[in-house]
C-alpha cells in the first residue's frame, strides 16, 4: 500500500453533497483520465476505471465513488464528510478557513483529531 499526499478545496456550500458531485463532475470535465464520454456513474461501474484508481488513481476527487453520511463508520474509499465534533477538535469555531485546514494537516493525524476519513481525504491510496 502506498500513497500521494493531495488536498482539494472549493468554495463553500452548505450542501455538502452537492459540492461533492460538482467537484466531481468540473473535474472530470477538465480530465477524463482516458475514459472519454462517460459520466462518473458509468466509470464506477467499469472495472477498469477500478483498477486505474486503485493502482494509482487521480489524485483527485474521482477517486471517491461516492459520499457517505458524517456518522457512518463504513471503510471504504468514500467521501465521508466530519463530524461537528471532528472539525471542533482542530477549529474550535467550527467553520474553518484555509490555513486552519492546512494546520491540522501538516500537523498529522497523531498531533490533532484527525479521523481515518479525513486521513483518506488527504492521501489518495493505491496499492504498490
């Protein structure tokens, strides 16, 4: 197992999955990885795209197949949004800015309460 350390931000929207598939969907349109006219449902479906992810993936949004509630405690490489109490342990307002963000990842998973989703968030797995 290995890894790519990446980060992807946006602009705020309160609808966490919305944001997600707009994400999702401005980047594939920006790169299509090979995978020419497909949508993000038919990509998860090809095996193919399953083994480029997951060999290597995108670094990039797409290698989520999908999110996942904040509470849910599925592994798998799903976006899983934070808890209340999981953002309060590293921006205690609750609504953290950019450098806040970049604080708590620098800082690494044992320096604050960063949870195995949003370690996987951060880092783009692939088998080696």
């Amino acid at each position: 197992m290995g890894g790519n350390a990446w980060t992807q931000t946006g602009p705020y929207q309160s609808d966490l999955t919305a944001a997600f598939r707009q994400a999702r969907a401005e980047t594939l349109a920006r790169d299509d990885h090979g995978f020419e006219g497909r949508s993000i449902e038919e990509l998860w479906r090809d095996p193919a795209w399953h083994e480029y992810i997951f060999t290597g993936g995108t670094g990039t949004v797409l290698d989520f197949p999908s999110m996942i509630d904040a509470t849910d405690s599925d592994d798998g490489p799903f976006m899983r949004p934070l808890t209340d109490d999981e953002v309060r342990a590293w921006s205690p307002a609750g609504q953290p800015t950019y450098e806040e963000w970049d604080e708590a990842l620098d800082a690494g998973p044992d320096s604050v309460r960063l949870s195995p989703a949003l370690r996987l968030r951060h880092f783009s797995r692939s088998a080696g």
